[in-house]
C-alpha cells in the first residue's frame, strides 16, 4: 500500500521545485560579509516555510561571537514517542571563480537530469528534502510520527565557530534523542550506503618573515633568506618520501579499525584508479594503505593555499620578506585535536631557521573524529529505511571529510548523530557548476517518509543507553 505522505510529496513535486528555486536564488554566503543580506533572507525564507508547514517556537540562536545565527523551531504533538533533532545548514560556499560556471550560480537550472547551482547538494537541496517531508506529514496527518525540533546552521560552511556556544547555551532547548542529519553526502549513487563515521578537522595559517621589506634582488639576492624558498622548504619538510606526515607523534594512539572491518572494505566495489582519474589525477597518498584506508582511516596534514611576494603582470625583482600559508588536519579516533595542533605548531617553530620568524593565525574549527555506535537505533532505523525504498540492504561506509555537528553535539549535548543525506560526493560542492541529481529528490523523500515512520515506531527508551551524562 502507498504511503499517503508519500502521494502527496510526489503530486507536489512541482511546487518543491519551486520553493527549492526560491531558496538556492539567496546568496546566503557566511564566509564574505558582501552577502550578510542574502543569510538574512534565507532565513527569512526558512522561517515563513517552516511556519506555514506548522512549526512553532522559532528562534535565532545566537553563539554571541558576530557569527551569523542558527534557525530553531519545533513541533512536539508525538506525546510517548522519540525526539529528533533534525539538522542542516542554510549557508554555501562562495560562487567564484564565476567565470567557470555554465549559469547563473544562485539560479536554478535544469540540465541533463541534474539541477544546478550554489548549494544545491550542500545542503540546501537535502535540507529541503528532509523538511518537504516533515511539512508532507503535517498536511496530511496534523501531525508528525515523532517530535520534531529543527536546527538550521548559518556557519557550517566556514566550519562552525559559533556552534559550540549555541549548543552549550542552549542544552534544554535543544535536548533531543538523536540528530538526523540532512548534511554529510552519500558515498556512491549508483550504491546505497550509510555513513557511519567521519573525520575530525583543524586548520590555522602561519606567516614566514624574513626582512623588513621587500628587498632588491640585485643587491641582496643570493645573499639574504627568501621568505618563499625558506616556506617551500618548510612545507616540503612536513611529509617523506612515503607521503607520511613528518611531525613527530603525530599518528600516536590511533585508533584503527580491527581486522574484520579492514578485511569487509576490502571487498567494496571501488576502483581507485578509476576513482582519481574521474577527476584527471592519479592515487597518490601514505604509504602501506589502500585509497579508502588513507580516506576514511588515516589523518592528513595538507596545504591549502601557498603565497607571497609579487604575483601582478610581469616581473618585479625582488627578495620577498614575507611568505603565506593555509594548512588542513583531517584527524582519525584516537586524535585528540587539540593536542595535535600543539604538535604541528610546536614541530613548524623547530623546524623554522635563524633570521626567519614564524607567527601563527587564522586557528579554525578543531572537532574530533566521530564513530555512530554500531547498534544505535536511530541507525538500524536509518538502514532499514534505505533498505525498503532502494531495494537492497546498504553499505556501512565512512567519509573522509568532517561534519563538526557530530563531535561537537555528543561533547555538549551527549547524543548520536545519523547522516540521512540525499546529495552525492561527486557533486561538485565546492567548486563552479554544484548540481544535485534529479533521482536523488525522488529517492530522498521515500527515505524520509519511510524513517520517519520507523522511528515513529520506536520507544524513547531504546535511545538512553546511548545517551551520555
């Protein structure tokens, strides 16, 4: 028998799309303040939505340090049943470079399947998704299966420096079960699969100087430090020959997965080569690992801007007296973040020679690596939702990238996060040209219909032995 929510969300496919349109044209950039107007009128949006669906008791949650605010509401007519916090995040990725995208950036276009634009797949199509179908719920039923509290983050994208304070501020308001997360990318389209970890993250930035200017390089080249070789030297010096991080310590402790599950992902239907050449690369990485080990298992230190000196049209001879650079930690279980800064700074000041001073900024978002519990029922729920509306049973996977909801919500709130995203990692978020598969709505909300009745199903006491004091 048809699922009567479902009905319904399949008849108004059309309007989504028109709401999804409406909500991908506002330019809700958090990292440049130039679009502090377009965060405002996503909110706007989401708050008119949400209202006319049914929700009650918005509110912005502020971490009190000038971010951009988080949009709570909820709906708690399930007496006796669960609780879930479902998430998402309403900001995007900046559009540039815009001469690389075949339309308009915060226009949606339709085009072979796919529809493009900035934040289409992270996260505002799957967002949409989850709250379609909530909305759905409410229109047909006057209720949804389980209560509802709403957690729709303006900062994800610039990785979440407000986030702690809006959870430890606001515990009571936000105390839920377990969080259903509409962000965090499906592994494959072609195979269902659930995420059940993901990496921690880190990053600041250090500046080399080596001078008190700019000097001539007739007059002093040759016979000075150079601000840019002396960086190239020292980022060159943080890996080996075998693509292993340097910094001593730095893999001490982790905490890799037992033979079992080593042995199980060997058997997943992944080609590596294929996988790089998809993007025009080739595997490269530490030594010893396969290419979804070195993802999903293993940290990284990686480089993500390098600059200095002049970079205009033509030459300017000159010693360069100061150099630049991004670094990016992605850490593994066992990784304490805060400690492994330590070790990398404390390892870059060694290594930095006489007459170079080294100053180190721009510290960001240092959240833990996260694991699901293995038998979580928000989990079992999940599968078995993926199960009934994809037809097989899907993949326990992991991601190499972060969701700093994750750590940050057991830390504070002691509870589980489920990734129950509908976008797909190769859909260029990120960069020009984002597009979400047009089979991806369509199988999203079946999902959704379907693991909101299941948890509906559930007692509130299966989720206490996972919760954490």
């Amino acid at each position: 028998m048809t699922d009567p929510v479902l009905v319904h969300c399949q008849a108004g496919r059309d309007a989504f799309f028109q709401r999804l349109s409406r909500y991908l044209a506002c330019p809700s950039v958090s990292t440049d303040p130039a679009y502090r107007e377009g965060m405002a009128e996503a909110r706007a949006f989401l708050k008119t939505l949400l209202a006319d669906f049914g929700f009650a008791n918005f509110q912005e949650l502020d971490g009190g340090i000038g971010g951009h605010p988080a949009l709570f509401c909820e709906w708690n007519g399930a007496a006796g049943k669960p609780t879930l916090l479902v998430y998402g995040h309403y900001d995007v990725q900046p559009p540039d470079p815009l001469e690389l995208w075949d339309s308009p950036p915060f226009e949606a276009t339709e085009r072979d399947g796919r529809l493009y634009a900035r934040g289409i797949s992270d996260d505002k199509g799957p967002s949409m998704i989850a709250l379609e179908v909530l909305g759905a719920f409410l229109a047909v039923e006057g209720r949804l299966p389980v209560n509802v509290k709403i957690l729709l983050e303006g900062e994800e994208e610039t990785g979440s420096p407000s986030l702690p304070n809006i959870l430890a501020k606001n515990k009571v308001l936000l105390t839920a079960d377990a969080i259903l997360s509409a962000d965090g990318a499906r592994w494959r389209a072609d195979l269902p699969s659930v995420n059940v970890g993901s990496r921690g993250n880190g990053g600041f930035e250090i500046t080399l100087r080596t001078a008190d200017m700019d000097l001539h390089s007739g007059r002093y080249g040759g016979a000075v430090p150079n601000a840019l070789h002396e960086m190239a030297a020292l980022v060159a010096s943080l890996h080996d020959g075998d693509s292993r991080v340097t910094v001593p310590g730095f893999y001490d402790g982790i905490e890799m997965p037992d033979a079992a599950t080593r042995a199980a992902l060997a058997t997943l239907p992944f080609n590596g080569a294929d996988w790089a050449d998809d993007v025009g690369t080739c595997e490269k990485g530490e030594a010893g690992y396969a290419t979804l080990e070195r993802l999903w298992d293993r940290p990284t230190l990686e480089v993500n801007g390098l600059w200095g000196g002049y970079q205009g049209a033509g030459a300017k001879t000159i010693v360069p007296n100061e150099a630049h650079a991004k670094f990016t930690l992605r850490l593994v279980p066992g990784q304490d973040p805060h400690h492994i800064r330590k070790l990398v700074q404390d390892y870059l000041i060694r290594l930095c020679p006489r007459c170079v001073t080294l100053s180190i900024g721009g510290d960001r978002s240092w959240t833990k690596a996260y694991r699901v519990p293995p038998s979580h029922p928000l989990l079992l729920a999940a599968e078995a939702a993926l199960t009934e509306t994809l037809g097989s049973k899907p993949l326990r996977v992991r991601i190499g990238a972060t969701l700093p909801l994750s750590d940050l919500v057991a830390e504070i709130l002691g509870i589980d996060t489920v990734m129950f995203s509908f976008s797909t990692a190769d859909e260029r978020f990120h960069a020009p040209n984002e597009f979400l598969r047009l089979s991806a709505v369509d199988e999203g909300i079946a999902a959704w219909v379907t693991i909101l009745r299941k948890v509906g199903a559930q007692s509130p006491d299966a989720y206490a032995a996972y919760r954490r004091t």
